[in-house]
C-alpha cells in the first residue's frame, strides 16, 4: 500500500478535535442566542411592570408498588392552595390521587372548582391573569391603564384607600370612607412598586368590595338597562334593540314593571317590587344568550377582576378584599381595624352601614329561568375563579356540554406560569 493512501493518526485525531471544536461552537452560539432573546423579554417585562412568576414547582412522587390510588387525602383545591403558597413541596411523599395527577401529566393544566382554594379574595386575585386577547374591552371599561393613576376614595389621615366596583357595593363604600375616615375622591398609583419602603403608598391599606356574580349580573344588567335606554341615552344605535322595544320614555317603562292598575300614583313605584308580567324578564333572558361576554356596551356590565387589574391583564395592589355578602361585618373590620371600634348607626346597635341605591329589582327576578342563571355563571366564570368565590347551587353540577358532547361542570384552572384561570372562555362557552 503507497504511503499517500496510508492514514495518518495524528492527522485523524486532529480532524476530529476540529469537528468538535465547530459543533461546540454552533452549540454555544445557539444557547446565547436563546439566553440573550430570554433576558431582553425578561427586562422588556420588567421594564412595563410585569410581574414574573415563578415556575411550576417539580412534583417527586414516591413510586407506588401497588396499581391502586388511596382516595385523594387533599381536594384538588388543596394542591393548587399549596403550589400558590410555596408549600406544595411539604407533603409531595404521598399517593394522593390529586397529587398523582399532577406527576403523571405535569403540563396539563390543573382543573378546580371555583371557590374551593384555601384563599381569601384577595390572595387569589394576585395570582390571576385576565387574558388581555380575551377581555380586551373589560379591561377598557374597567380604565385602570397602567395603574399609575386609578380613582380612588382615599384617606390621607388613616392611609387607607378604596377602589371601586360598580354594582358591588360602592355606593356604601364611598359613603362610609367619606363619612367615617374623612376620606376624598381622587386618584393614586396602585403599581406595586408604589407600596415598597419609599414609594408614594408606602403603608397605605388598599381594600374592595365583591360580589357574587350572579347576583351582581341582575344589578349590572338594571342600571345598563336604564342608562343606555333611548329615554337616557343620545346614541340613536344599540347594540341590542329589542331590550327597549315599544318603550320610549322612563314612563312607558314603568308601567311595565308597575302596571297602572296595581299602583294609586307612580309614587307606589319607587321602592315596590317588580309587578310586570315576565316582559322585562324575558328580554333579559334574550340578551343573555345573545351577549358573547367579551362586549360590554356598558361599564355597569364590566366583570369586576379587570377592575382590580392593569390594562396587561395583572392586579393591581389590592390589600384586602371583603365580599357583600357580609357588607356590615367587613366594615366593622375595618373600623375595628382602623379606628379602634366598630362602628354605629344612629340607633346605636353596632355595624350600621348605609345601604346603597337599594332600588328593587324592575324585571321579576323569579321569571329567569334556571338555563339562564346558568349561562350567566359562565359569562362570568373569570370573577369565580379569581375572586375565589364559589358557585351558587344553581350552577353547579354537570349542566355544562363540552367539545365531546359530554355533559360536565364549570371549573377554573392553574396553568404552568402559576396563574388562576377561568376554565371556559366567553369565547368558546359550553352552553
């Protein structure tokens, strides 16, 4: 064999180091492309204010020696209460079934239902993201913008805040801040770097009121009922006309609600319950299956999380949530809290609070039909979910037909990114 044909060792070995070399290379050039493109989104997030969430934290299961599954020790809502915590890693040695779910499929997202997290309001809400692509027009009626400049009743003297929720108590809200802390209507930042050691909030209280949604949607759907009336209204469009059909003045509304023949003068009116004949209920009814959710023509019918949140979908600083349910005990925690006592009203028994523009409702609630109240609680699965509140008996159960035709029911869900969401989209609706 001539010595040109011959294979050189060294020369092999050095061709080989050189392939490694160039393969190391491409490798390197990739990872930093990649590392360089993660930290400018990283400071690009920083920059708006974004808040970055830590990763779903890695579930090590012990390896059962047995194909049966104990009954689930924790309820789901349990599991993602202890992920949101930061104590999910205290108790993940188990054959929890809820646990084992989440090992086997680790990128499925979670499934609970709404109100079962060991949560207050609150607590959940900081962990919710409302998806800017989907309630895009709840977060513009809501017009908390940046967070920089959000109307608030605020007290100077007691560092305490309130933001305001339409149809969720505000009425009582705005009067007891007024009355009882000496507090203004006006505008703070409500970014959360805002309440760190120097910033312009730092040791203010933040606090709101929620309501059930369903119970809300009523109120909500009354007040935008009347303000966009033609009566009300100087827009010659709306969206949805058959609402006011053959209805031209506050007067012709009223006699559907207080037929003339029930009533000795339209004084009767005011305060009474709904007389009318399931008209008015009827055309709610209507609208309801015809609303898609995503489209609210009035702020009145805003869901209430995007206005607790920034125009990209993340909260604002809320310190405490109370709910209306027990409007009086949550304001003589809060005088409790504030001023040393709890408050009362002038006939001296404890907790008295105002009630609001406490008008009765002008459709008979009780002509809604139960499909309806359903549909309602999945317009407004976004505040279930991320307000932690559970739903009313109503909507529970498996009255929901998904993609597959199986009848099943309303659930929210924790994604990768740790992050609270309604598991139906108005967009995409099981009803």
């Amino acid at each position: 064999m001539s010595s040109s044909r011959r294979t050189n060792p060294f020369n092999m070995a050095l061709a080989a180091l050189f392939a490694m070399a160039c393969i190391f290379s491409v490798v390197m050039f990739t990872f930093s492309a990649s590392a360089t493109n993660r930290a400018y989104k990283y400071q690009q997030q920083v920059e708006l204010g974004i808040r970055i969430p830590n990763p779903m934290p890695r579930v090590e299961l012990e390896e059962s020696t047995t194909s049966s599954v104990s009954s689930p020790r924790h309820q789901i809502g349990d599991v993602v209460s202890r992920i949101l915590q930061g104590s999910a890693d205290k108790d993940f040695g188990t054959k929890d079934a809820g646990y084992l779910k989440l090992h086997d499929s680790p990128k499925k997202l979670l499934q609970f239902s709404p109100g079962t997290l060991s949560l207050n309001h609150s607590e959940a809400l900081s962990h919710c993201w409302t998806k800017t692509q989907v309630y895009f027009n709840h977060l513009k009626q809501g017009n908390r913008g940046d967070g920089s400049n959000v109307p608030v009743s605020y007290s100077d003297q007691y560092k305490l805040a309130y933001v305001m929720l339409p149809k969720s108590g505000s009425s009582t809200a705005r009067h007891m801040l007024k009355e009882e802390f000496n507090a203004i209507e006006t505008k703070k930042s409500l970014l959360h770097s805002s309440f760190e050691q120097g910033g312009e909030m730092e040791g203010v209280t933040v606090i709101s009121f929620v309501r059930d949604p369903l119970s809300r949607f009523f109120s909500q759907y009354d007040e935008a009922y009347v303000r966009t009336a033609p009566w009300q209204s100087k827009s010659t469009s709306h969206p949805f006309p058959y609402l006011h059909e053959g209805l031209h003045s506050y007067q012709d509304y009223e006699d559907v609600f207080c037929p003339p023949d029930t009533r000795r003068s339209r004084k009767d009116c005011v305060f009474r319950q709904s007389k009318e004949n399931g008209t008015l209920a009827s055309r709610l009814e209507r609208f309801v299956f015809d609303y898609n959710g995503l489209d609210p023509f009035d702020v009145h019918l805003t869901l209430q999380v995007p206005m607790l949140s920034f125009h990209t979908g993340l909260p604002l600083h809320i310190t405490q949530i109370y709910n209306t349910t027990d409007s009086q005990g949550g304001w003589n925690a809060i005088a409790k809290q504030f001023l040393g006592k709890t408050l009362e009203d002038k006939g001296g028994k404890k907790g008295g609070v105002i009630a609001g523009r406490s008008y009765p409702r002008r459709f008979n609630s009780k002509l809604v039909s139960v499909e309806a109240q359903r549909r309602i609680c999945e317009l407004s699965l976004l505040d279930y979910c991320c307000l932690n509140i559970p739903l009313p008996d109503v909507c529970k159960g498996a009255h929901y037909t998904g993609d597959d035709g199986e009848k099943r029911d309303l659930f929210c869900t924790l994604n990768s990114n740790r992050y609270i969401q309604p598991g139906i989209l108005p967009n995409n609706t099981l009803t």
